[in-house]
C-alpha cells in the first residue's frame, strides 16, 4: 500500500503540491487525473524520493520514507516509467529492463525469470530486445519503459502520462497491456497519471483529480 | 616534390613527436570527458592533476633512484603515481568541493573549480618549487629505435614510441570495454545518461560520481606521469594542459571515448606539425581545428544529435 498524507512540495520556492493525500492499496489501479502542470509527475516523483518533501508524509506498507533515500525506493519494489520515457539510449532494449533489476543485486536466474514475465506480457518487445533504445519510435519506447518498470516494481508501478503522445492503435494496445498485467501480477499496484479522464475509466478502480497542486475526488 | 624530400624526415619525426604527444593528451581529456560527463561540472582544476601527477611520478622515480633500487621500477612508478594522485585527491575533493556545486549556475563551478586551480598551482610550487623538474630514466632505460623512413631512419626513443601509445590504445580499450560490458560501467552510462533516471532505477549516483571523479583524476594524473619523462615540468603547465584538452574535448563531442582518441589525434599531430615547420603557429593550431570542426558539426565530430521523441 502507498500512501501519501498531506504532501506537500516546493520547486524553486513555488509551492507545486499541497496537502496531498492518496492511496494506492495493494493491487488496486488508480488513476491520477489532472492538466499539465496540476503536479501529477511531481506526485509521482515525490512518491520516489525524487524531490524533498515540505511537509506531509508518504509511506509504504506502513513504513516511513523520510529516511529512505531515492535510490533505495526501488529497493521496495517500486517501479516508475517516467514522462518521456526517459531510456537509455546507447544501451539495448533489453540492457535498459535489466539494468535496475541487476542494480538491486538480483540473482541471474531471477533476472531471467522476470524478463521472461516481461515478455509474456509485453510479446512485442521480445523483437526490440537486440536494438538500441534511440532508435525507438515513442510508443515502442513507452512499452520499453513499462517493462523496465515491471522488473523492479513487484509492489507497484507508477506510469507517468503514458498515454500521452501515442498513436490512437499503440494506445489501444498499451491498455491492453495494462489490462494484462492486472490479471497476471494481481498484487502489483499500478499508478497511472492522465489529463485525460475518459481514457483510463475503464482500466482503474479509484480515481483522484490534481488540480494545482491540490487533489479533489473524481 | 622538393620540398617534400627535404622535409620528408622532419615530417616523420613530427609524426611520431605527435603520436606520443596525442596519447598523453588524450588520457587527460578522456578523464574531462568522464567527469563532465558524469557531474555536468567542467573542472578547471583538471589540468592541475596533469602536473601533479607529473611532479608526483617524478618524485616517486628519483626516489627509487636515490634508494638504489632497480631501475626498471621507474616504469610501474609512473602508474603508481596516478594512481596515487588520484585515490589521495580525487574523493575529498569531489566530496567537499565539487559535489557542492554540482547542479548550480555553470558561472559558480567555473568560479569554484578555478579557485581549487589556483590552490593547486600554488601547491605545486609550495612542494616542487619553481625550478623545472625532469626525470628521464624510463625514456633512458628503453633506448632508441631506428624508425624506417623511406631510405632513411629516424632514430626515435621507445618510450615515446611503444610505451605512450600503448598506455593510451589500452586505456581506451579497456575504458570501453568497461562502459560498455561491466555493470559498474553501464551504470557510469546509466548516469551519464540521466542521473533522475538512474537513480529512480536504484542507482546511487553519488557514489558513482565518486568513483568517476577518482577514476578521471587518476587519468589526468596518468597523461602528466607519462609526460614527465619527455618533457620537462615547469609552473603553468596544468593551464596549458587543460586548455589543449577541452579543445579535444570539445572537437571530439561530449561523452565520447573513441571520439577523444581520433580527436586528440588530430590535434596532437596538427600541433606537432605546427612545432616543426611553423613554430610561431603552435599555440593556435589546435584551436584552428577545434573552430574549424565545430563549425562544421556544432555537435562535435561524433556528437550525437538528440535522442528522437516520437
């Protein structure tokens, strides 16, 4: 279970969040809905550790994360496919889904093991796995970043706007995937930003609106 | 055609001259290379590990000379220097000094890193005083090789000929076969890349950013080491030095390894070239080419353009 209470965050001495409070419970799919700057990839990158809180607390299963710092979050099987896919682009598609996973000390055999779940799940990428990320088209490198995700994420993943930007049939079947990964890993929680409420109504379960920083129900 | 037979010799040994010269050069500016790469700060005090890598190999090597031991020691004395400057200096100061800036306005890290320059420079004078230092036992230990040259030979030192060019081809094979195929390397890239990334894929990149920084420090320590022994170290030469490498750095294009080789290539024989026929020319023949690539391809010469979105 993540849970955020009374987040809140400054950027540059501006305050971009304020008293945020959100749950994503264990295996549930929630969205967070909200136009662009309303702070859903700062949300997000706060629940990484990514940027300091003000004040508020965010917690994982009950554990604190004021002293786990960001390069520990994935360590609690947290996995986030940032906005803009953020690959690494000199690195095959398989060396970027690999790398957190091996990051984290994982065994190779466990390594093998998830890729494989990666695979099944996402049976398009077993052909990139050989290219190099650059040379992704945008769509092909969300469903990389999706994967790459998963291989660290076995409490939650937080996908940041990946819809945004997708062809109309890359979309279709990025939700599928989504739709997929609900029935094959049930206990991973998925967290998934939109500015657009229509489009993820039928793949979550709750849903909260961001609006300048401050969160109403949807 | 004249001209050429009267200058053929002269042209051969400014190759060769250029050759070793390209390798140490291209040691320090691979090391830039890194740490820029890694810390988005560019180190003006880079230049100073050159020198005082150079002063330190050349301690260390009178040392073993004046303890009576075998002179062949003089050769692993070099590495052990770099590798020296660079464990004693490179973590406290990326720890104290450059990690507080990381991140802040490019005209506080220059302030900053130029600060730390002068300190060194001023160290150096404080330890090895002002007098040239030289110390040429390894270039004596291997001898001279006669170089075929058309009819001719040129007698060339083995040092200059083997050694440096070797430790350089080395260090770039080795450096990419390490960026590319160890993880540890793949997680220098990983940050390289995008540090935010990286972390939220739980990498620690502070201490990547460490161990980068020794590692470039031990570089440019490396490049003065293996200079000592051909040219002799006065104060000032870590100015020079850096200036030569952020022109390499900057012809080859950021984050590229073999680009920094091909690029201090060019520039270590353009200005090996320059010494010999049009010596007046020397101080502005690497800038020449640095201005001449860049207007050319802005990116440098293997830049790569972004990464596409869409």
């Amino acid at each position: 279970m993540l849970r955020l209470e009374g987040v809140s965050v400054d950027i540059a001495g501006a305050p971009v969040l304020r008293n945020v409070s959100l749950v994503v419970p264990p295996g549930g799919r929630v969205a967070l809905i909200g136009r662009n700057g309303a702070g859903k990839t700062t949300t997000l990158r706060a629940l990484m550790g990514l940027l300091p809180i003000k004040a508020g607390r965010i917690t994982v299963d009950g554990q604190d994360c004021a002293g786990i710092p960001a390069h520990h979050r994935a360590k609690l099987g947290i996995g986030y496919a940032p906005e803009e896919r953020r690959l690494f682009g000199s690195f095959t598609v398989q060396e970027n889904m690999v790398l957190p996973a091996e990051v984290l000390k994982l065994p190779p055999d466990e390594i093998a093991r998830r890729l494989e779940g990666v695979y099944t799940l996402l049976p398009e990428l077993r052909g990139f796995a050989p290219r190099k990320a650059a040379g992704l088209s945008g769509g092909q490198g969300k469903m990389v970043a999706l994967g790459r995700a998963l291989m660290v994420g076995t409490r939650a993943v937080l996908l940041d706007e990946p819809f945004q930007g997708l062809a109309p049939a890359l979309a279709l079947r990025y939700a599928e995937a989504l739709g997929r990964l609900h029935h094959a890993l049930p206990d991973v929680a998925i967290l998934i930003t939109e500015s657009n409420p229509e489009l993820l109504r039928p793949l979550v379960e709750a849903t909260y609106v961001i609006e300048r920083g401050e969160i109403g129900v949807g | 055609m004249g001209w050429l037979s009267e200058n053929g010799l002269l042209l051969g040994l400014a190759a060769l001259d250029g050759l070793a010269y390209a390798a140490s050069v291209f040691m320090v500016a691979v090391g830039l290379n890194l740490v820029f790469g890694v810390m988005r700060v560019l180190n003006v005090a880079h230049g100073s590990f050159y020198a005082i890598g150079a002063y330190t190999a050349a301690s260390i090597g009178l040392a073993i000379a004046a303890a009576g031991l075998p002179s062949w020691l003089s050769l692993p004395a070099l590495l052990v220097a770099a590798a020296l400057v660079g464990l004693v200096l490179g973590p406290p100061i990326e720890r104290l000094l450059l990690r507080r800036v990381e991140g802040q306005e490019p005209v506080l890290q220059l302030l900053v890193t130029f600060a730390l320059f002068m300190i060194l420079e001023d160290v150096q004078k404080l330890i090895w005083g002002v007098q040239p230092v030289s110390y040429d036992t390894p270039l004596k230990l291997l001898g001279t090789v006669d170089v075929p040259f058309g009819e001719d030979v040129i007698p060339f030192t083995a040092y200059q000929l083997y050694v440096l060019p070797g430790i350089a081809i080395l260090t770039l094979v080795g450096l990419a076969w390490f960026l590319r195929r160890t993880l540890t390397g793949r997680i220098i890239v990983a940050v390289t890349t995008d540090r935010e990334a990286a972390t939220a894929m739980g990498i620690n990149a502070a201490r990547v950013t460490m161990l980068t920084f020794t590692c470039g420090t031990a570089l440019a320590a490396l490049g003065g080491a293996l200079a000592v022994p051909t040219t002799a170290m006065v104060p000032g030469i870590g100015a020079s030095t850096i200036v030569l490498s952020f022109a390499v750095v900057a012809t080859a294009g950021l984050g590229q390894i073999e680009g920094a080789a091909v690029s201090a290539l060019l520039i270590g024989l353009g200005r090996s070239f320059a010494v010999y026929f049009e010596p007046e020319l020397e101080v502005v023949v690497p800038y020449l080419i640095m201005v001449a690539v860049l207007l050319l391809r802005p990116q440098g010469l293997f830049g790569v353009a972004e990464t596409r979105r869409i």
